[in-house]
C-alpha cells in the first residue's frame, strides 16, 4: 500500500486532490491510503515516517510547507516530496529538502498524475524496509539494511549503524522477531546481529567491521548455518 499525506490548508485543493488521487488508484489499480493534515505543524507534530509520499501546499498559517519539510527531513530521509503551489520561486528552495518535484496551482489531473507516476517508480526501485524508533533525540526512521547490530544495556537497545548509534527503550526479546525475517540473529543473550553484514568469525566472536561480538558456545551451530546461507543467497 502506497500512503500519501495531503498538507493544505485550502478545502478546494484538498477535495480536489483526494478527488484525483482516487481516480488515480482506479486507473492505476493500486492500494492507496490518504491522511489530510490542515497545517505543517499537524504532520511534524509526533510524525513517526509513516508515509511514501507528501504532498505540501508552502503557504499555511501556522507553519509553511517548506519550513515542515525541512523538519520531516531531520527524521525522515526516504518520503518523497513533492510541493504543490502557485509560487514557482519556492522551486529552487524545494532542492534543499531534496523535493521530488513540485505541481504548480491550479492543478490539473495529467500533470499530477505524471508526477505520482514518478515518486511511485521511485519508491518500487528502492523499497526498502525501516524501522522507526524513539531516541533521546527524538523519533529515527533506520534502514534495517544499514543497521550492524542491535546491543542490549539495561533497559535500552543500541542500533549501531553505518551512519551513527542510537539508543531507543527496547528489549532485544521484543525485537529478534520482528527483526528474524531481515536476517537478524541473536548470536549471544545480549546481541542481535545483522547477518548479511558480517565480515568473518574468529574464535568465539564474530566481526562487523572493527567489533569483536561474542557468539554463544550454543548458538555457534545455528550460527554458522545462517552465515553460510546469507554467503549462498549473495553468490546467487
């Protein structure tokens, strides 16, 4: 399912492109979901990256399209962005945020639907899985391909990843399932590693980059056969 959040102010347009995006799923026969919000503070406001696409008018009254997007690309590097206004200057602004695209007032459907043409084969080349956190800094979209492996302290998990760590309130009970089918493994009680990213073992530890990470005496069997099927998977 492809889910779309409509940012505008106006009733007109936001009629109007719910209008047009329901015709669009008809045509396209997709499974498309819409959230409204009447305002850039309505979205930023607890956002937790729960979209594909958003679609942002730039002039509301309490926070604009452009300052929202802004915010959202703090947490959220992977929406498509995409502006719709009358005010073709802000187009140059729109590449800060790295927008997609921008659909200009009044809007017409073959235009718009050109564009949600372009941000849907974007997202089908590079779907991805992600898994959406709370830190101390405030909520994190991950890529789970990226993540090296999750630490248990205390009542905290740590993701180590290939841009930084972060620490989020979690147990690894909680997450080895959810995470099981990306190719997690939960090589000792306070470790889960990704298997794909593993670089060798050596004695009883495995190696992700520069870590050492223990493997349990009993997880060692179980171990192995999962590196030697990650090996196989790649080679296929």
């Amino acid at each position: 399912m492809i889910h779309i959040a409509i940012v505008e102010d106006e009733k007109l347009y936001i009629d109007q492109l719910q209008e047009y995006i329901s015709r669009y799923r008809e045509e396209k026969r997709l499974s498309i979901k819409t959230t409204v919000f009447c305002d850039g503070e309505d979205i930023v406001e607890d956002y937790r990256g729960d979209y594909d696409i958003i679609l942002f008018d730039i002039q509301m009254k309490f926070m604009d399209g452009m300052t929202a997007a802004e915010k959202i690309r703090e947490i959220d590097q992977e929406v498509k962005i995409l502006f719709i206004t009358n005010m073709t200057q802000y187009a140059i602004r729109g590449y800060q945020v790295d927008a997609m695209d921008y659909v200009v007032k009044p809007v017409e459907y073959f235009a718009f639907s050109r564009k949600l043409d372009k941000a849907i084969s974007r997202i089908r080349k590079k779907q991805q899985a992600y898994l959406t956190i709370s830190s101390e800094n405030g909520v994190r979209k991950l890529n789970i391909a990226e993540i090296l492996y999750i630490e248990s302290q205390a009542h905290n998990a740590v993701y180590y990843t290939s841009t930084g760590s972060f620490i989020s309130r979690a147990s690894l009970k909680d997450l080895e399932p959810e995470l099981e089918k990306y190719g997690f493994f939960r090589c000792s009680k306070g470790y889960l590693v990704n298997m794909r990213l593993i670089d060798g073992v050596t004695g009883g530890d495995c190696l992700i980059g520069n870590v050492r990470i223990p493997i349990s005496r009993n997880k060692k069997r179980e171990f192995m056969e999962k590196m030697l099927l990650c090996i196989n998977e790649e080679d296929d």
